[in-house]
C-alpha cells in the first residue's frame, strides 16, 4: 500500500481550490485584495504542489517546459502592447482611456489586460525556476 | 507577533542545520504575512505567504539537494565580516534618521492618498484603489517591475540549463 495516499487524496481536493483562487483573486482584484501577481503566485503554487506530490513527469505533462518558457516573455509583451496601443490611440504611454467607446471602460480594460500580462509572466517564472532546480536535481 | 518574529530570527541565526533554517525561514515568512494582514495590507500578506512561505521554501529545498545541508566551517576570520555587517548597519540606522516620523501628517504619502481614493472611482470605476494605482496610475512602475521577475526568470534559466546540458563550454575545457 502506498504511504502517500492521504497526500495524494488531500492534494485532489485542495488542488481545484487553489486554481479557482487563483482565477478570483485575478479577476476580482477591481474590488477585493490582490492582483495579477498574487495570481501568478498562487496558480505557480499549486501547480508546483502538484508537481511535489504527484511527481514532476505528471506537472510537465499538464504544463509543458516550452509553455512555461514562451509564457515568461509573453506576458511582458501583453503589458507592453497594451501600453503601446494606449499610444495609438492618441495618449501616452500605458494610458488606457481611449481602449474602450468611454473613459471607464478604457481604463478597466487596460487594467484587466495588463493583469492578464502581470499573472502571465508571474506565473511562467516561478514554473521556469521550479522546474530548472528539480530538472538538476533529478538528473 | 514582534517577539516570536525575534525570536524565530535568533532560530535562524543559530541554527547550523540548513534545512531547519529553511523551514524556520517559512514560519517567519507566515509571522510577517501576519503582522501585513494586522496592517491591513492584504496584498502584501497574500504575497508574502505564497511567495515566501511557499515557493522560495521549495526552492531553497530544491537547492540543498543539490548541494549539502551542513553549514560548511568558515576558514576565514570573522573580523572582516563582522565590520562590514557593522558598517551596513551604521549606514541603515544613519539613514533612517531623515525618514519622516512614522504617521507624520505633511509626507508625500500621506498627503497624494485621499487625492487617489477620491479619483479611482470616478476615473477609473476600480473600486480597490490598490489596484487601480497599481495598474493605471503607476502602470509604467509595474511595468518594470514585471521586466524585473522576466529578468530574474531567464537568468535562473540561462545559468541552470547551460550547465547542466554540457554546453559549448564544458567540451572546450576537454
């Protein structure tokens, strides 16, 4: 019988959880604590959680290394983009006002954008680091 | 929460076994997202016990199976790191000397946040003004900010996969 097994069951329930945490903590962040980076960081936990206990083959099967490493930059180049397009559309640099038909809008788009590109690379980076350190470790 | 927070730091300093300074570490990460959520900075709290508690604790494990987890004996004399410790302290207390008193009333800090609570709303319609600074207000700081966690990411990546490939440079020692 293997030893694990309470971890492995406790892991299931706690898993979803976390991940829909995580997507709260996102797209809430307009009304309640937290953000794209806490995001990041809770997502990038329970994956990591997964990876401890279920094995690394089994993370890297559902969140595969090259995913991981094209997100990093991604998620720079989401913010960046939105600050650019902020620029076309006739203001400076980030500045969100006219992405939507008023200012509101425009300014809660930009934001929910630009956390999407903040959670992006949060969340890839910590994975990227995770997996260079157990990638040595179990070779 | 002060004291077992000094009192974990003691842990730390004097323990010789590097994975109880790991793990010590973590539980001081914990008391810290504490005293955040006693200060009412939630997100700071949720930071500090993911990223501290969580993920650095993993890493830092990750990163003694790599190497050893004894202390190694320090071969040189303690007097040189004992001054340079010392002297970084000087310099910190010296200049915390012309910081504002804490919860002075005429500091920047306090005197731009009622401008912001009273703009995000009608500016911005984020009702949570932490994020709207965050993301709009000062968007271009956390902007670099994220360039900072890019950066940190693909140095760990370039430094870990190049040695442990057996890149261009192990072949050119042979």
């Amino acid at each position: 019988m293997r030893l694990d097994t309470v971890l492995r069951v406790a892991a299931k329930f706690v898993l979803p959880l976390m991940l829909l945490f995580a997507l709260y903590v996102q797209f809430h962040g307009d009304y309640g604590p937290g953000g794209g980076f806490q995001a990041g960081v809770i997502a990038a936990a329970s994956i990591i959680l997964y990876a401890l206990i279920y094995g690394l083959p089994a993370a890297l099967r559902m969140v595969p290394t090259g995913v991981v490493e094209t997100m990093v930059p991604l998620g720079v180049l989401i913010f960046a983009t939105v600050g650019v397009v902020g620029m076309l559309t006739g203001g400076n640099f980030l500045f969100y006002s006219h992405l939507a038909h008023d200012q509101i809008h425009g300014q809660e788009w930009g934001v929910f954008l630009v956390e999407i590109g903040v959670f992006v690379t949060v969340f890839s980076t910590m994975l990227a680091i995770f997996y260079a350190f157990v990638g040595r470790a179990s070779r | 929460m002060l004291t077992l927070l000094a009192a974990v730091t003691i842990g730390i300093v004097r323990a010789r076994d590097l994975i109880s300074v790991v793990v010590l570490l973590g539980a001081y990460s914990f008391l810290m997202a504490s005293v955040m959520i006693v200060l009412d900075a939630v997100d700071v709290a949720m930071t500090e016990a993911a990223v501290g508690a969580g993920v650095s604790t993993v890493l830092m494990l990750g990163a003694l199976y790599l190497t050893k987890t004894e202390e190694a004996k320090p071969v040189h004399s303690v007097l040189l790191p004992l001054f340079a410790a010392g002297a970084t302290a000087a310099i910190l207390i010296w200049a915390t000397a012309e910081m504002p008193l804490f919860g002075a009333a005429d500091v920047p800090v306090v005197l731009a946040g009622p401008d912001y609570i009273a703009r995000s709303v009608p500016e911005t319609g984020i009702a949570n003004v932490v994020t709207s600074v965050l993301a709009s207000y000062r968007g271009f700081d956390t902007l670099g900010e994220v360039v900072v966690v890019f950066t940190a990411g693909i140095g760990v990546l370039a430094l870990l996969k190049r040695s442990s490939s057996g890149g261009p440079d192990d072949n050119a020692k042979v």
